[in-house]
C-alpha cells in the first residue's frame, strides 16, 4: 500500500484544510484546482476536524481531490486522568492524531469511489484489482500521514474468493492483497522530514548513534508492520499453527541485515525445562515452536538490550476448562503478543535502529484431549519453582514464565517487555482503549507512556505489586496459576516470579549493589486493545487492531536515544 514519491500521475489527492479554510500545507506537485474556493462553496465547517468534501476534477487529466479539515487546535487541558505532558508535547500529540485521522478519512473516500475505467491491459483479467496511486498531503507530520493512510487502506480480503477483485484478494498476487492495490504516496516533494520530531534535536547534533528522524518513510514502516500484525492475527487457526506462524517469521526475516531466526522444537524446550509451557501444548497435534529473533544494530555487542517476549497461543479453546462456544472464534488471535513483538522487531531491522533487540514468540495451541493438562496438575518450572494448574484457560502465563526464565537469564536485557492477550479482567478494568502495563520502574513506565501517546497507541500503569502474591501462593504447590480478585494483578505478579534479574528486597543493603535490580520488567496486556468496538477512520471495528505494533516500535526508537546513543 506505499511508494516512494513519484512523478508519475495520480488517480487522488488528500489535501489537509487549516481552520482559515484554505490547504493546511502548500503543494505544487499536482493540477488541484482552487482548493479553497471550492471548500468555500461546500459549506464545510473549517473549524471541526475530519469535514470531508470530495471534488471531482473538470479535467480528464486531473486527480480527484478528498479535502479534510483539521480543525480548531485550542489550549492544552490543565487537569487530566492521567499525570499530562508538556503542553507543547499534549498539542503536538493531539495534532498527530488529526493528521492521522485527517489521511486516513481522505484515503477511505478516495478508495471507495471505486478504480477508474480499466484500460486494455487491464480487461484482459477482469479478477484482478486495477492498481491505483494516491497522494497525501503531509499535514502537520509527515509521519503521522503516512500511518493514518496506510493502516486506513488496510483489509483483511485474504480469503475471500467471490465479489470485486478489490474485495475478493484470495486469487490476487500476495503484493496485491489486503487493499495493497493502492499505492500511497507522499504529496510533497522534497524533504519529507517530520520536523516536529521530538528527537529531532538530539539526532541533529549526533548523539543519537544513527536513530532515524520520523518522516513520511517511517510512517510507512510503522503503519506496515501493524498491518502484518492485524493479518497474522486475523488469519483463522488452521491456517496459522505454530509451525506456519514460524515459517512467517524466518519468511519474513529474510534479507533483513543484523538479524538471526531460531525456531526450536519440543526436545529443545525439553531440554531446557521448559516444562510449564510444553504442559499446555500436551493436549493438540500440533507441536510447539519457540521461535527467538535476534537484531543486533548496536555499534557494540555489550549495548544494553532490549528483549521482548510476545504470547503465541495460535488457538485456545481453554483446554480442559473449556472456553464457551460463543464468540470462540476470537481465540485464532490468541497470539496477539507474539504477531506485535514479531512485527516490531521486523519494523526495528528495516529501520536500522542501533540497538541490540532479543525477541521470543512462545507458540502453541491450548485444546482439550486425553492427554491434555488437567486442573490441579502440578507442574515444575525452568526456574524450578512448580507451578498448580488450577486453571488450563490461565494458559498464556504457562507459556511465558519459561520465555521469561530463558531470555532474562540467558540476554541479561537492561529491559525486558512481555505483551500478551492475558487476561478477560484487564478488558473490564481499561476496556478497548488502554493496554495494561503492569511495572514497577518509573523511567520505563514514563518511556512507555511518552511513546504510546505520541502514537496514539495508548498504555495506563497498572500495579505490580507482591500484595497479590497471597492470592496464587497458598496451593499445593509453589503457585498457582489463577488468582482472585484483581485477576489481570493476579497474572503479572505472576510472570514477575520468573524474571531474573529484579530487585532482591530480602538482600538489599545500604552499601552494596547485592539485591538491586539488573532489569526493568513490564507486563503488557493487551486482551482489551487487540479488537475495539470504538472504531476510527484508520481502525474498523469489524477488524482486530494490531495493536500495541506501533507503540513499541517508538518505544524501542527512544530507546536507542535513552540506552545506546552517545547522549545515554
């Protein structure tokens, strides 16, 4: 769905409009008409973000135009539900969102007015979709255009055999599917920078080690790695096992430069001990895959190192507490944690970021057999702690304890993030709009925060908090995997016991670094954000969200800048 700009004509032209009615940005690359005159004659109220006016051009020749307007930006908010930013950081966040919103709205209309007259070419094979540019225009942020388009002309047609070509994308060519018919280009020429960037200034003077500055290209990166996130989650269970969701990975690892794809078997987790999370792929055909991605960018390999663990239960039907059937089907997406952390470690190669990032997708799928996992099984951990299962739909912090045993002790990250679709009790806690983030460390809560806001990819600080530990530490064994109340608390504490490396209180001293920690843990969960029922004009609701994909691919942008530049 993206391009380079180029010369060559369009068939559509997003344009921005400022609260003074005329185009928001100047542009000369395309015969438009007088923009202005004709939002003027439309009545469209400038003042109000996301007016849509769509001009048909008088000139054969010409593009259509889709004018969007930004609306009024006001003073920034003193009081909020959460501690603010910096005015001038709020305002420009805010500004972000309209200009995705704005491209996203634009992009949508210029789609659905269908393709122009195929030409000869193009009859000859009425089954496959007529390729299609758009520009848009790049508002306040380049980058922020170029997500909102991107993710905006995203659909999941992958399957679907009868209907338009652009709506039935199984018989189309892989580079043609999910609406990837329409190329998107920028409308600027030149410098496509965003210049708002707030780590312009430290990439200026180099002490960044080499971290790009946003522009329209990391838009594009961005936006496409949600979108391999939203496919992989949305592709049904039959067609995304654990061993094709690993060929995906090493697929798409290809060529990449500084990156290594592991994809180990059952015997190897065996003899790791990784017994608690073989315990909930006992019960299905299918074997488990622990797939491990390496990135090393940084200019040395003992940089601090980022290491992210992404839950991948391809299908859970709950195992033996089996799931009600109603809305089961959801669960093909179970494996939300592992499409994010897959696609943000693709998106971290393809834009050179110079740092060292581990990444590890624990795969399986959770059924019920007689040979399954049955409530009340004790099982032991990698770390040696046992483990009651009181619970085999409490599955996802099985797989991840020994992912999180294996990659905090053999990377030792300076900060390690595991994202999951964990727990039902984070959905009514956040609902749709915030993922859970479950940390103790301040600086990575803030550093999270600042990146989720910039993209509008929102988390909130949950507790992490060894209070809950007396809810799942008074079974037979050492823990249990289920706890109540505060189940989605409950389940990080939980994870929490199986990371090396976090403060030791029992052996903390005034004089001495022994108990102190060597990591900044969080949990993320992200059973609430993975679909939405509030959907956006770059977000339907009909379609799962790929989210928290962007968030942590600014996130681990920052991070370069915080951890591994000269300014670190």
């Amino acid at each position: 769905m993206s391009s380079s700009a180029a010369s060559a004509p369009v068939d559509g032209v997003v344009i921005a409009i400022g609260q003074t009615g005329k185009p928001a940005t100047q542009q000369q690359k395309y015969r438009v008409g007088d923009v202005s005159a004709q939002w003027a004659a439309s009545r469209a109220d400038s003042t109000k973000p996301g007016q849509l006016r769509v001009f048909h051009p008088f000139q054969a020749s010409a593009p259509t135009v889709a004018a969007v307007s930004l609306g009024t930006q006001r003073a920034a908010p003193s009081t909020a539900p959460d501690a603010l930013p910096k005015p001038q950081t709020f305002l420009r966040n805010e500004m972000l969102e309209r200009t995705r919103l704005a491209a996203a709205k634009g992009a949508r209309a210029l789609r659905d007015l269908g393709a122009p007259s195929a030409g000869a070419e193009e009859k000859k094979d009425k089954k496959q979709p007529t390729k299609r540019t758009i520009a848009i225009d790049g508002m306040y942020s380049p980058h922020a255009a170029a997500v909102g388009a991107n993710l905006s002309l995203f659909t999941f047609n992958h399957f679907k055999t009868r209907g338009a070509p652009e709506k039935a994308g199984f018989n189309v060519p892989v580079e043609l599917k999910g609406g990837q018919e329409i190329a998107v280009v920028p409308l600027q020429e030149g410098n496509c920078n965003d210049e708002g960037d707030e780590l312009k200034d430290v990439i200026a003077a180099g002490g960044d080690g080499g971290v790009p500055q946003l522009s329209w290209q990391t838009g594009e990166v961005y936006a496409q790695a949600q979108n391999w996130a939203r496919e992989l989650k949305e592709t049904p269970a039959n067609m995304m096992t654990p061993t094709i969701f690993a060929k995906r990975v090493v697929d798409a690892f290809k060529g990449l430069a500084n990156t290594s794809v592991t994809v180990h078997d059952e015997d190897w987790a065996r003899a790791k001990g990784m017994n608690v999370f073989l315990s909930v792929t006992a019960g299905t055909e299918q074997p488990a895959k622990f797939v491990e991605i390496t990135y090393d960018g940084a200019s040395s390999p003992d940089a601090p190192k980022l290491a992210l663990v992404g839950k991948g239960v391809c299908f859970d039907s709950g195992g033996i507490s089996l799931k009600p059937g109603a809305g089961m089907k959801l669960m093909r997406a179970d494996m939300g944690g592992a499409a994010s952390v897959v696609a943000v470690m693709r998106a971290i190669a393809e834009l050179k970021l110079p740092i060292n990032v581990v990444a590890a997708t624990p795969l399986v799928e959770n059924l019920p057999s007689g040979s399954a996992t049955k409530p009340g099984d004790i099982i032991e951990a990698m770390n040696g702690l046992t483990v009651e299962v009181d619970n085999t739909d409490a599955e996802g912090r099985l797989i991840l304890s020994d992912a999180l045993t294996y990659i905090s002790r053999e990377y030792k990250p300076h900060t390690l993030l595991d994202v999951a679709t964990l727990t039902g009790a984070i959905l009514h806690a956040l609902g749709h709009h915030y993922s859970g983030v479950f940390v103790e460390d301040e600086s990575l809560w803030q550093e999270l925060k600042a990146a989720g806001e910039a993209e509008k990819d929102l988390f909130w600080r949950m507790p992490l908090d060894d209070e809950y530990l007396r809810y799942i530490d008074s079974s037979n064994a050492d823990l249990c995997n289920r706890g109540t109340p505060a189940g989605s608390a409950c389940a990080a504490i939980f994870l929490k016991q199986f990371v090396d490396g976090l403060e030791d209180r029992s052996k903390l001293s005034a004089n001495a670094d022994e108990g102190k920690p060597t990591v900044r843990y969080g949990h993320i969960d992200i059973a609430g954000t993975m679909e939405t029922k509030q959907p956006t004009d770059y977000q339907s609701s009909s379609m799962l969200t790929g989210r928290p994909t962007r968030a942590l691919i600014e996130f681990a942008r920052r991070f370069a800048v915080l951890h591994t530049g000269k300014q670190a």
